[in-house]
C-alpha cells in the first residue's frame, strides 16, 4: 500500500487527540539512527496518526538507506508525497479544533505585520465587527479609534458568510478557488505575469491563504478542506524550519513558480496554525505575518 492509499484510509478515522509528541520521537530516532524504543500500543481511535507516523517514516527510512549523511536526510524542501502527508496531519488536527460561532454583535481581532521589499510596514492592530458596521484601529499613542467601516466586498461578516457556504470536499472547494472571479492573493507571487498554465493554481493559492488568516472565522471543516486543496495544487512542496516576516519558525508550504516567484505559507508546527505568508522573487523578499487573531466581544479587547 503507497502513503497515498493510507491518506484515503486515514480520512475516515481522525484521531481522538492532536497530541503528536509520539510522532516527533519516533521520526528523531529514525534520524539518527537509532532501534526504536518500545513504546505502549497505540488506541485503536489513534491509528489515524499512526498511520501518518508510519508514512513518515518510511519517507525518512529511505533516505537512510539511500547512503544519504544524516544532514541530507531533512531536506529543506521535500517532495510532494511529503507535503501530502503533512497537510493531511494538518487536516486532521483542523478537524478536532473547536468551532466557535462568531455573533453579529462581535469582532474580529487582527494584529499584523508587513515588512515589503520597499521598507517595513508600521504593524497595526484592527478590529472589524462581524456585522461590517464599525472598525477599530490603535493608533500609536495607545488611542483607540472607531469609525464606520468601508464598504466593500471583503469585510469579515461578508467573509463569514462565504466561509460557511464554501464547499467542505477537496476537490469542488479547489476547483471554486480556481474559478473564481475576484483575485484574493495578498502579495502577488508573479510578475510581471505567471507562466502560462499556472494562473488558476496561482488564484486558487492565494485564496486560499487569504481566507486561512481569518483564523477563528474558519469553520473546522473548510480549514481541513483547504489543506487537502493545497495537497493538490502542482509544484506545491513542504519547507522545513521555514521562517515568516518576524523570525518565528514553521512549515512552509510552497508554491514554486521558478523564475516566476515563490510563494510561502508559514504553519505553526504544533498546530499548523497559520502564521503568515512569504514572496520571494528577484531576489527580493516581502512577507505579511499575522501576529495575533480571534473574535472578541468589542474593540480594545485581544483574544
């Protein structure tokens, strides 16, 4: 059976916990080269991530064996068998998060930072209520400053609602993206074009990343849904130890473009949170890093 036979199987049986501690331990001694240590037999309500561990470590057995230094074998992109395997232990931790159910009467929180080719950004601090009536914004002295909020077709209580009528299958919500009318793509990962063949994944890319930075708005299975889209988009490979706008250390997911461009979503490691997003092309790099996210029950307050 290949590692993508066990993802089909591991969909039906998500995990009754998120810990992955177990996981990290056996992948470390594989790495060095070490027996494995006995360890207590897993649940049976456990074998989905038994199944990602055992994927895992087939990929890094191989890469041992191949004669490879231990240096060689964590590659700092890895193929797409790889990035499979973690966006579907992404999804499957997505599935077990808790769903909230943001009010009208409520706000989104973002914190952001922005550091572009052509200069860092100040980070700024916001605050949209979902009803897309008010924002809120700090302004340096501390002050904080409501006013209406601008319309148009991208406020949070809009987003809301597209969130939960999004398509929660793989397919159809890749397909969606793909098709979809309005550009969301934060940075632009191509200029002054992408390479024929490529714009659709390219939108697709970006909306997804653009929708994944609302956070708690996110229902748990359309976060699970664009982590298996992301799986199917081509050129899409993992990144380890990749790091956002502000230094923090996570998985990269990558969209390589070559010449083109190089876009990256940065993911907490333990939760696969999302933390920001990275473009590099002509040797310039420029990143937007989300630094904090939740709703809250009025401006000022922070999650």
């Amino acid at each position: 059976m290949n590692e993508f036979d066990l993802l089909k199987r591991m969909r039906d049986e998500v995990p009754d916990q998120t810990d992955l501690r177990g996981v990290e331990l056996r992948l470390a001694e594989i790495r060095a080269g070490r027996p494995p240590t006995r360890r207590r037999r897993l649940p049976r309500l456990r074998w989905g991530l038994a199944l990602v561990a055992c994927t895992a470590a087939v990929i890094a057995w191989q890469a041992v064996q191949g004669g490879t230094t231990r240096q060689d074998v964590r590659p700092a992109v890895a193929n797409r068998g790889t990035a499979a395997v973690v966006l579907e232990k992404a999804a499957l931790v997505a599935m077990r998060t808790r769903a909230t159910e943001p009010h009208p009467d409520q706000w989104l929180y973002i914190k952001q930072s922005q550091h572009m080719a052509g200069g860092d950004l100040p980070t700024n601090e916001i605050w949209h209520k979902l009803d897309g009536t008010k924002t809120a914004t700090r302004a340096k002295n501390g002050e904080l400053r409501i006013a209406d909020a601008e319309k148009g077709p991208t406020h949070p209580g809009k987003t809301l609602q597209e969130l939960q009528a999004l398509p929660a299958d793989p397919d159809a919500l890749l397909e969606h993206f793909r098709t979809m009318e309005r550009d969301l793509t934060a940075l632009s990962i191509c200029q002054p074009e992408c390479p024929a063949g490529t714009e659709r994944d390219v939108k697709a890319f970006g909306a997804i990343g653009w929708y994944m930075r609302h956070g708690a708005l996110v229902p748990p299975d359309k976060a699970a849904a664009m982590y298996r889209a992301l799986a199917k988009i081509p050129n899409v490979t993992i990144e380890e130890n990749a790091t956002d706008g502000d230094g923090r250390t996570g998985i990269g997911v990558v969209l390589d473009l070559g010449p083109a461009g190089k876009g990256s979503y940065i993911l907490d490691a333990r939760d696969y949170r999302y933390l920001g997003l990275k473009v590099q092309r002509d040797g310039m790099t420029s990143t937007m890093s989300v630094l904090g996210t939740g709703i809250v029950d009025e401006p000022g307050q922070t999650p």
